[in-house]
C-alpha cells in the first residue's frame, strides 16, 4: 500500500526494524508517566531500556523537558535508538470526553525526531503512532509524518502487526 508521501508500508513488528544502517523506532507515549499496553508490551520484551528511561524521565520531569511534544531517544544497540514522543494528553477512560491524542504535538515531536535522524543518519519505524490507545486517526498523522520526516529526505517504514 505505497502512498505519494513515500512511506514505506510493512507488514511485520516495529520492534524489528527491517534496514541497514542506522535506525530509530519511534512511539507515543503519554504525559502520565503511563507505560502499560499496547505497542509498548512488545517494546519492553524487545528493550527494557525504554521503559526505564520514559519513567525516570517522567518521574524527574520537574528537572528536565518532559512535557506534551517532547522527545526521548534512548539507544538500545550501537546502531538502534527508541523515540519516546510524548503525543498523547492522559489516558483514555470510561469518561473520557474525546481522544487523548494531541496531533499538535505529535507534529512538533516529528519535527524534533527529523533532527535526530538526520545527525544519526538513520531510517524511522513505527506502527501507525497515534492510532492505538490514544484514539487517533492515521489520515491525519500520515501528512505529519510525510512533512516531517520523509519531505527532508528520513526513510520511514510504518508496520502493521498481523
């Protein structure tokens, strides 16, 4: 399913990234200090080093950036980091006026993992972030994505689980 936008569609696991070469697998995470569900199971049995460094980060906020759009890579083998991008506004719950996804911020964390990959010289991949549990819709995060990353030239791959 190739787009105009020249993301590359996969089937397979994100926490697998199929390139060479430099690479980061990039996620959303939200401003609660939550970790638990979703994408990021197969995250921490992948890597626990994410996990462990969105909460201390998260936990140690008062002292650093931590906030809606910020951004954490977290280097899990020489040539691999995870992006922990914080996208999502709380979690969502049964009385939960609206999805918890902020694509504002989504955009502005893109904008600052374009950065990172270009001085790394590495390819982005991702499941379709914002789309799980914070309640986003892929047609609007796709042309984020696109401006953000693969208009200055980042290779991205988006995976879709089987």
């Amino acid at each position: 399913m190739e787009t105009t936008t020249a993301i590359r569609y996969v089937r397979g696991d994100a926490t697998s990234p199929q390139a060479k070469g430099a690479k980061v697998t990039a996620h959303i995470r939200n401003d609660l200090g939550g970790w638990g569900k979703d994408f990021v199971l197969a995250l921490s049995r992948r890597w626990p080093e994410p996990e462990t460094a969105y909460r201390r980060w998260h936990r140690e906020r008062a002292q650093n950036d931590f906030a809606l759009d910020a951004l954490q890579l977290v280097q899990v083998s020489p040539d691999t980091w995870v992006a922990n991008l914080v996208g999502q506004r709380g979690i969502r719950t049964r009385r939960s006026a609206g999805a918890p996804v902020r694509y504002e911020a989504i955009d502005r964390g893109l904008q600052t993992l374009a950065e990172h990959a270009l001085v790394l010289g590495a390819s982005v991949h991702m499941p379709r972030i914002g789309c799980g549990l914070a309640g986003g819709r892929w047609d609007r995060i796709e042309p984020l994505v696109a401006a953000r990353l693969t208009a200055r030239h980042v290779p991205v791959t988006v995976y879709d689980h089987d």
